[in-house]
C-alpha cells in the first residue's frame, strides 16, 4: 500500500466517500484529490467544496458536465434506441465512462497515481469505473474502498467518522434513503431495501422525479420534438441545447407520470438484481427517436441497428464505452443518422407517451405508393406475383423434393 | 385461366370476397370453395354460410380457430418478445400463416388446384398467405383478384355487385369505415384513410377495442398471471385456456386503455405504411413475459434470445413462419422457457402496463448474494478486482501500446 | 415497347450480347448505346469496338475499370474477410455494382432512358445488375433480353445472327465452352455443363487460371505481403498499385495450384447451383488479412467483424452494394482497419497458402503477458482466480438453486 | 487451507501433475484422487497408475473417453461448422468440459469437495476446468496450483521432485520438448518457445500428426464420407463409431499433410497468443461437412447457422459448453442436421482438402429448376421482374426522393 502516493476520488460529498477521503489518507497515506461533477443528479455540487477542505484535501475539482454528458454520452447511445434487456435505458452506465475519464485526465494533470471510488464489490459501476480508468491510463492503480475495508455497514461508517472527526451533519439531519440511489440528468435508481424482494410492490414514497400516474394531470400535454442528425435540437420550435433539452423533457415527463420502471436485471458481474428507475426525458426520446426514425431511415438499416442494438447496449452496460467495439458500432450508428432529421409530435398523459405525429424532409415515406387510393401507376401490383414467387422457390423446392413442412 | 377447376378462398363475407366468389366463378369457371375462420375478430362468422350459399358455393368450411391460433401461434410468439421495428407486436401477421394452412388443407380435402384470397398486391398479407401455400402445397395455384382485376375502388366493386346480382345489403346498411381494418384475438389495426398523412393524428372514433386513457377508470386494476413454460396458463388464479387468456387481457386491457399504436413501418414488398393498432393483451403479455423471464432465465440465454428476437420478428412479419429458420429459432426459443414458470403481478392504468412483481420456484434471483446487507460471505467482493483486472487486459495492452482510446 | 428511346447495354462483344444489340435495335426500335469494360478478364476489350460499330453503335463506351474494381470494391470486401456460405468470395458478385453504376453514368451523360445485360432470368446477376441500376436511377428502364424473348439455346442465337447478318466468325472459330463462365481481376467462374450433376468431378481441362496443384512446382514460393488500413500496398517490399497487387497474386497464385473451389450455393433468386471458382490472389488476400489483423486488430473488434461478415456478405451476394445497410456496416468494418498495418509472410505450396510469420509496428501481441518463460509482473495470475469465478457465478446460482447443467 | 479433505486432479503422469498430487497432499494435507483419460491423446494412460500408486494415491481413475469425446463433444461441435477467428477449430476447448464433468462425478462418487488441475494462470483452459466444475457443482473447491505456488521454472519443479522424493525417469530420459503441448483426438497444438515471436516460421520438426506437404504422397487420396443426421457414420462404405472415423481421418489427413494450422489467437482472459495446431481429420470434416449442407440445408437454415456459429464458436472456446446459451444454441443446430444426410467425396493432396462431389437422397438441388438448358418450364424467368422491382422499392423510393446512393 506503500507506493500510491496520490489518488483522485469520485467525490460525491455524502458519508461514503467522505469516510473514503479519510481512510485512503490513513491506510495509503496517500493524498486524495477529489473530483465531484454536476451531470444533473440534482444535487448542488459546491457543498462538496467545504466538505473536501475540512478532510484536509488540497486539489478540489468541481464541474459542470451536463452539457458533455448529454452531447457526447446520452444522445449518441440513443440514436440506437438502446435498451437493456428489453427495459433498461441505461441511466447510470452512460454516466460512468465518463466520471472515468475525468478521474484519469485528472490524475493526469495532478501527477496521481491512483483513483478511487466509492463503488460496491458486487455490482456493476465498479466495473465500469475501473474499465474506462485502465483503458485510458494501463499503469494506473485503482483502490476501491468497498472491496478491502470492513466498513460493511452504515454504523460501522458512522463510528469511523466518530473516530477521525469527520463531520457527518449531513448524516445527522437526514433521514436516511432505506434505498441505494444514482442520479444524473438521464435518471434516478433505486435498490436496496424492500427492492430486494422481486415480488414486493415498490412503495409510492420512493419515487422521486415523477408523480404517480394517478397523480398527473387529467389533460395530455403535446410536444413537438425537433431532430438534427438523430439528436433533439428544438422543442415545440424552441432550440434547446442538449442538457436543457433532457432537463425539459424530464420536468414535463415527470409532471406527466412518465418514465417509472421496476425490473430484475442481470449484472455483469453474475447476479441478478433488482432495480427501479426513473428516467422521464428518456422514456420520450426513447419513443420519438424510433418515430422519427420510421419516416427517415431505410428499412434495412433500421433493421441492421435493430440486430446489433442489444450488443451495444450490453457494451455499455458492461461498461465497455472506450472499447474498440463500441466505437465501431458508433461509426455505423451515427453514419446512419445523418438523415434522420424532422420533427415527432408525441402525447404524454397519466404515465403514457404516444408518438401522433412525424414529419420530415428527409421522409421516405411515399403517400403515392403507399396509398390505398388509386396510384397512379407508380406501383405496379403485378410485380408482387413474382416477387413472392421467387421468395417461395426455396420452399417451393422442398416440398416438391418431400419434405413436409408442417411438421416440427 | 382455364385450367383452374376448383379453389379454396378465405372468405370473410364482406364486399370484397363475395365479389371475389363471384369474380372467381365468371372469369376462372372454376368451383370456389369458402373457408371463413373465427380467430377472435369478435364479428360472427355463421353468416358467411347463407352468404356464400347465396353466391352458389357447395362447400362451406367455417371453423372456430381460436385456441388453435392462440396455442400454436400467438403464445410461441410471445416466448420471443417478438416485436418488429421495436414497436409492432405483430398481430395480423401471425394469424396468416393459420389461414395458409387450413386453406391449403382444405385445398387436400377437397381436391381444389387452387386457393385464393382478399389481399391486395401492395400489401404484407398477399405474401404471408401465398408463402404458406407454396411451403405447403408447392404446385398449387394462387388467384390474388386485387393483382389482376380492375375493381380498384368500391365504387367498381358496388356496380360489379349490382350487375352480378350480389346481394349487398350489408353494404347499404353499414357505414363503411375510411379504414382498411384487419382483427382477431391479438389486434385490431387501421390503415388509409387519414392515417395516410404520418403527421395526421389519428381520431379518436378510429379506435374500437380500447377506451382512450382519457376514459379510463380512475383506479388501477391488478392482475396476477401465472406462467408455465412461457406460456399464461391462469389469471388470479384461475386456469384459462390459451383463447381465454387472451379474451380475458383484451376486455380487461381494453377497459384500461391499455395497447393502442401508431406507427410508421416497413412492408417486406419496400414501402412505408402508417398503421394503428390495438393490442391490449398483448401489451399486457409483453410486459410480463419478459417479467417471469426476468427471474428465470439465465443471462446469456434472455441476451441469446434478444439478440435473435429481430430476426424472429422480421421472418414472421415477411411471412415466412413455415420456413425452416423459424422452426430453428422456436426450437432455441422453447428450450430455453422450460423454466419460465411463476407469476407476474400487473398493474394496468390509464393506458399503462406496470410490472410490479414477480416469483417463481425456478427464480435465479438469489438474495442473499444481490443484498446490499451483510451476505454471510456467499459472494467475495475481491473476486471483482480480478475480473476487472482481466476484463481489462485487452485494453490495457492496447493503450500501453500507444493506443489513445479516447479517440473516435 | 415503344416508349423506349435509347439503351445503355453492357456488352462484351461476345455472341450473346452481339445478338442483343440487334434484338434490342429491332424489337425496341431504340439506339443501342454499348459498354465495355476491363476488369481484369484477361481478354482484350478493344475487338469490341469494331464489333459494335458493326452493328451500328454510334456511341461505344470501353474502360478499363481495373484499379478502380480493386480499390474501391475487391480491397473494401476483403477488409471483412468476406466469404458467402463458408467457401464463396463473391468474385462474380463483387464485379456487377461497378458495372452497374458505369451503366447508369452513361446512361445519364448519353441520355438514354434504359439499360440492358446479357443475364438471364435464373441467375443473381440480373439481381445484381438491376438493383444497381434502380438504386442509382429510379426511373430507369431495364431490358433484360434473357427473360424477354424465345432465343434460348446456342442454336437460335445462331440463327438470329444469320437471319439478322449479324458477323459470327468468332462463334464459329473457336470451339464453345461447355460452361458458362465469368471473369475478372478477382476470379473466373464457371457453371453449367457436367457440373449441374453435384456428384460429378470437375474436369481438370476445365480449369484456366491455376495449374493443377500436381502440376505444380516442388519447391514453395514465399512472399511477403505488405498492409496499409488493411490493403495490401506492397509485395516483396515492392510498392504496388491495388489492380498490380491483385494481378501478381494471381500469377504467383495460379502457379501454385492455389485458389480452386467446388461449391453448390445458394442463389438470391431460391435454388441450389453449383459452380466452381479459381481465385488465386482472393484466397492469399483472405488468409493473408486475417493474419494481419490477428495482431493488430482488438479481440471484440475481431469478433464483432466476424459476426457481421456473413451478412455483409449476403448484402453483397444478393446485390446491395449501393444499399444503406452495406455502408453502414462499410463504416463500421473500415474504421476498424486504421490500425491494420504491417507484414504478413505466406508460404505457397501445391493449392495451399500458409501463413508463416506476421509483424507489425500496431501489433497488439505482447511477449512479456503472453510468454510461458516468467513475465516479470506484467500479468498477475490471481487475477484469473477472480475472473473465473464471477464469470461462473450465474452458472453457479443456477446449479445451487438445482438446476442440473448436465442435463440437455 | 485446511478445509479442504479430498481432491480430484486431473493426472497426466507426467512431471507438472505429478509434483503437484505431491504438493497437494503437502499444502492442503488432502488425499488425492488422480484421473487420467484416454482422450486420443496418442500415449499410453495406463502408466499414470504406477506412477499415481508411487506417490500413494489410493482412488485411481483411468479411463478411456474416446468415443464419448468424439460423440458427445466433438461430432456436435462440428454440425455448426465451428470456427474460432476464422481459423482454429477448438481442438483443446471441446476436450476441457468432458474433463471438468469427469472430475465432478468422480468428485461426486468419492466425496472430493475439490477438484484440482494442472493449467496455468495465463491460458483458457484454467477457465474451461473451472466453470465446468462450478457449473456442475458451485460449491466444489477449485485448486490451480500454478496460481498458487512459486514453482514457476521446470528447474524448480525438478527440484521439488528432487527435495520430494518423486521418481522423475521420465523427465530424465525424454529430451523435453520446447514447446507447451495438448493433444487428443481432434488436435495436437503447439504453443510456447520460438512460437512466441509472431514472425518466425515453425520448424519443421516441431509438427508431430502430419508429413510436410511436400513429403506428402505424390498421388491424391480420395475419401467417400457418409453422412446421417450432421455426422459421419460410414468411410468408404465402411461403417464406423465416432471415435474410429475420427482416428481413420487423421491417420489419412495426416499422411497426406493436412490439417496444419500457425495463427495468433486471441485468449479469454485477454491477451494474443500464438499457436501451431495439426487437425487433419476435423479439416477434412470441416471441409465435408459444410458440403453435405450445401446441398441438403435450406438457404436461410445455412445463413442462420453462420449468423451463429461465432457466438457459438466463442462460447466454447471461452468455456462455456455447459452454458444455457451453448445448449439453446445446439437445439437449434441439431435441428437443423435432421435432413443431413448423404455422401461426400473429397480429394486430399499435400496438405489441401477438395470437395469432388455430393449427393443425398435429402438434396434441395433440383436439376431441372437450375439448368442452363431448357427447363420445361420448372421456373418462370419473368418472376424475376417482379422479385427485382421490389426488392429495389425502398432504394428507388430513396433515390426518387433525392438521396444519392453513390455516396458515401
């Protein structure tokens, strides 16, 4: 433990990793860096200034990366119209490559030698911390905290603050989430506490960005969503950039009960987990990409990113963003956007987001051919006799070779 | 044309296909023998019979398919997640391939050459009827009026009823929809009409299964599902019959407001066509199939079978569901739901379908690893750092190779 | 037929498209635009001039297309490692976008409103000549003679060119194939003849390009081949233009009796045929490739090519060149060639090409992880301990939950 | 270590296993039971056991696997054409899991609550013993000795032996070879010593299975291989077990120079490596088995296995045969190889394999649809029209719309 002789942590101001700017002065005798970052958690970040200064730390690095975030993180990932499993809009893997990339352009500049977080032993942001930190510095040390100390419970936290004087107001005068959160401008989560009970109800007073269903307003809200190049540049004709976009998207989605999700879900490193998320602005662009995308893109393209979407987003998810494969598969994804571009008008009411609306440009959508109506001859309704037959030979052949294809 | 004898047409009854009866005796002088399914369209279809012996026909097949539809088409489905263009579920196309069947099964029995059907030559359906036939009865011949007549609006139609003597009272009597419609126990979809226009929101008259969640009842409705092998066998307990199921999720789905789409979507014959449709069970399916799946399936074979699921999807909706490359992705698929066996806990409101719990006794979720609390030592949190470590390694030569990873 | 004015026909000079010419002057009364190109067959396109001045061409068209064939469509397929069905290099395949898309220019700069080819009606060329054409030009006409007239045997072309004064002193000269085949810088092809029986051996007169490998020398033929973004730009240390590269691999290839191939594929249009194939310089690039990229090239990077070659590979097979979905994934798989650098040394012996050695500068192979001798450190073997584990634990849940693995 | 009572140790007999059934019974005070299987390894197993009851092991297993390898193992692995990185065959990664499932029984049968081996903390077969074992029984102690101990040089090993009292003759009298082996009936493989510099070329002498090529018979050999169901039962009419045809084509390949491979593989646990592998009868099966699909499997069944088959290849080289997703994938395959049946004829010389000829009684190949020559109307050239123009619709549409398909 000798050798680090400085290590930038994942600072977010809270109890943990306060504790964790003590315990990696004391056992590495090591001097810490923090690094505490805006991605639209909701939280001020400032507080954690004073907090570092009391734990003695000299290096105190606070930014605003919502803007990077959204732009070079949030919005390329769902030109894929990613999700995991089926569910998961991947709220806190996008975040993390990007937390590791700063901790290590930080040790960079700071000449440390280390990084640190304060991520559990068993699920998957460590992993994704420490991927992004070793492929984009090899020799670099990780510690992390939850994996080598015995500090295994809230008490136990509570006692070492007690016993190297750090302040815990913070502690003192909250009460504490019986839930494990994450937050950034994508999402929220929740795990932990009842959660753990796959069969048990999430209660109503856990959730935190969006009012119940029950609870929206009795009057849909329409919007009218702008693409440039796959991404939202404009909202009902306003330009927006692409955190004040999200930002916008998560206040009227969360006023309109939108965005809740309660799933069990398979961690990269084996287990199954439960969580509950909230990720308002997502659950619209989620639906509007893939709407404006209908008019815009080739079907086989369409159907290409389709078949290679659940690898990327387990890419991501694994925590795999500076990976060779996920930047080839951005090249793929992102060629095919340059096209999608037109607006997407979408109903949001109780809990539910519907697309009513899209329009483009860039449209390949053709009412001549696609009409029921008389077209004019731009179809002509007797290629289909070939084209199906021709689509048949293959089995046509089989069955006149005997094969029954009936049967299983 | 003088060589067809006798032909199997699927007859609904309506305008077009009595026509089509008519058509088919005049210009083919060949015998038409009608085959008119109940797949759950929710119309009676005992009235085909005076229809069809009114136009002449000696043979009337009319079947009630529906738990045959539900069983061996609608639930192995659903065991994939199927949805096409991250959005369809797929409800006319998996019904065709049923009808292919039995009009080529009756073609056998009844020694016809031919079969023929309502479809028009733009369209999916024309190519997901004569793709079964020709998988299962290679020499016969297909008729597809709407390809090789020049009745191409109702108008042409109503005369051609008037000079052939077709009784039309049906067609007096009702207002005819603007919509081209298609039902059975999976959905109700609408096409033409305004829906032409992608930008046009649809009516809210249009829609017929389904109360808007403007109209909703006010409080949520709870549903338990219980799954064996993939497939709900009882609902709050009560075992059902696959066709049952189904009818039971529809009224209750449909009463909630749950299942409407409106999408812009890619036909296998190259355009564009908005559609709207009504899935309300199938909604309700969809969430909790991949719920039960959640806690049973082991996480390579849920990610095997997402990963193939686009495939899947696009070989059904292009028609070919006798193909050999569906039978092998349903043997893959029905493996693996051997152990989907539990139940599902829904919440349905206003339009939306929430998964709130799950359990089964084949549940690989394993509290005591995934806890947050103390595990009794079931996990070792430093077996984390080698798998990172080795995760890691691909990337850790490269970038101590001099490869910059942060670059595009 | 009337309506067409002039015709862009890709024309070889040969019998077939000779008769064309005059069928397509006589029976669409339109002028016939000729063009000829050199992609490397290994006949002189010159002759063709004067045969098409024979017939009356006004406007004739001869290129030589070599380097452009290489650079800008064999090179970019290899870059995947490009195989159809396990065996094929889509030598035929690989050649028709070019010439498709020459057709179209000229047809544009000659203002002709079709375009005609010599494929017939059963083959993947008419497929791949017309989606070329359609693609670049929408409202193009496109004749295809083959499945238009009556001319189907060698006899009736023979009476046609009498009966029409069409000059036939090469018809009559040489004695005719048997086969029908292909060529260009890629490979020859031959079909039909005693290869329609698929138990029969091809006979070794039938071969043209590649001595027998018993045939050849006793002695091996090294060579070394230089990578740049994944093309080969030099030989022996010998800088070489893509068509040099192509044609001395050919040589020093067919001399060594490498290259031959025996297959039954599967064609776009639904049967089963057989063809064989001489690919000489194809089968030392494809070998070749792969061993510069098994140093340079990310292990996920390699996997994710791998498993979208065989649809790259269809794509092109089936005639999408100039779809959306081939450049898509073109992206994606050129992107990954910019580290794709360095030597590859092959030893050719007697039909077989053995890759011998490999370095590069961008290598990716480290000696000090991967030796057996001691590492010095570079590589902790505990680490492996923990990555087994956590990649067995979802396994382990399972059987310790009692699921018996063993079990099919 | 002390917990642990009884090990399982896969037993070769040589040096490395026997030092550690040594070490084992030191380090861990555990009894050891040894198993040694005959895997067509090519040596003797039968004196393991006089070396086993020498250093006092009382529970000894030998065995003689060879049918249930090739059977169970190897004949399945091969209906999915299996290639990893488009080159090696697996030959060491289908062994590992039949050893993993005979150290759990026999664990099981002796009530061993570990298993332990003799692989290095580097390599993929560490991974392939263990997640077998943990698969089979999760909570089975795993011992990998080369993890643990410092005896990292063969001096120090001789020493131990030395310092232990362990007959070494064998090691006296037996020129070491330089290079790290493993062999059994699908492949012997090379790796280790000049190997690990990537651009020199194998020695001759090194290769053990297969003559040089050009030592090869000056006259080709052909071989009739029969196929039922994906497998060959029968060799020159001859019929044979699994194991037998394995041993029949690797004497015939061997003699005639077939089977050898040199490639830098990309390992699991994340570093390059080079390798040297002879498989001369799973190159001749390779070859002959993707023959008897050509003609008997459905176009899209071929297609579909390829799509898989490096997912496949992936998960058994990574270890994973007892996944779900390995199992999921070989219903689909096996499916698939119901109609496989048939002959191939092959051509072997110097070092390469040809495929000559196929037939089956189960062939798609219709003779009279694929003809040059007139096919009496078996297949309407016109449906190819129509089968172009619509598979042309979506880029014509594009085209017809303004984008420009020759770019980029």
């Amino acid at each position: 433990m000798s050798e680090i002789k400085k290590v930038v942590l994942a600072y977010s101001g809270g109890l943990d990793t306060s504790v964790i700017v003590r315990w990696l002065q004391d056992e590495y005798n090591a001097e810490v860096v923090t690094f505490t970052a805006d991605l639209g958690q909701g939280e001020e970040v400032e507080p954690a200034r004073t907090k570092a200064e009391a734990l003695g730390v000299k290096e105190i690095y606070i930014e605003d990366l919502r803007e990077e975030f959204v732009r070079d993180f949030v919005f390329p990932m769902f030109r894929a119209n990613t999700i995991y499993e089926g569910e998961y809009l991947l709220g806190t893997s996008i975040a993390r490559p990007l937390i590791a990339k700063r901790l290590i352009e930080i040790a960079n500049e700071t000449g440390a030698d280390a990084i640190s977080h304060g991520a559990t032993g068993k699920g998957n942001d460590q992993v994704r911390f420490e991927l992004g930190a070793y492929a984009l510095k090899p020799g670099v040390h990780v510690i992390a905290p939850w994996r080598e100390w015995d500090l295994n419970s809230r008490e136990s936290l509570m006692n070492y603050c007690e016993t190297h004087n750090i302040e815990v107001d913070y502690a003192k005068n909250k009460k504490k989430s019986p839930y494990s959160m994450d937050a950034n401008l994508l999402h929220i989560s929740y795990e932990g506490g009842i959660l753990e009970d796959p069969w048990a109800e999430a209660e109503e007073e856990m959730w935190r960005w969006s009012v119940a269903p029950e609870n929206a307003p009795d009057q849909p809200t329409y919007l009218e969503l702008t693409y440039e190049k796959g991404d939202i540049v404009a909202i009902n004709g306003e330009a927006m950039s692409p955190a004040t976009v999200l930002e916008y998207l998560n206040k009227v989605g969360g006023e309109n009960g939108i965005g809740r999700l309660d799933i069990v879900e398979n961690r990269f490193v084996g287990m199954k987990s439960r969580g509950c998320y909230e990720t308002p602005g997502g659950t619209i662009m989620m639906k509007a990409h893939r709407a404006i995308e209908s008019i815009t893109l080739d079907r086989e393209a369409a159907h290409l990113k389709d078949e290679l979407m659940p690898k990327y987003a387990k890419t991501i998810y694994n925590g795999f963003w500076w990976s060779e494969e996920r930047k080839m598969m951005q090249q793929l994804i992102d060629y095919s956007q340059r096209v999608v571009n037109g607006d997407v008008r979408v109903k949001l009411y109780k809990g539910s987001v519907d697309v009513v609306g899209r329009r483009s440009d860039d449209s390949l959508f053709d009412e001549s051919i696609a009409t029921f109506e008389d077209d004019a001859g731009s179809y002509d309704q007797k290629d289909a006799a070939g084209f199906i037959k021709l689509n048949a030979l293959r089995m046509r052949i089989a069955a006149s070779k005997g094969r029954n294809l009936l049967e299983d």
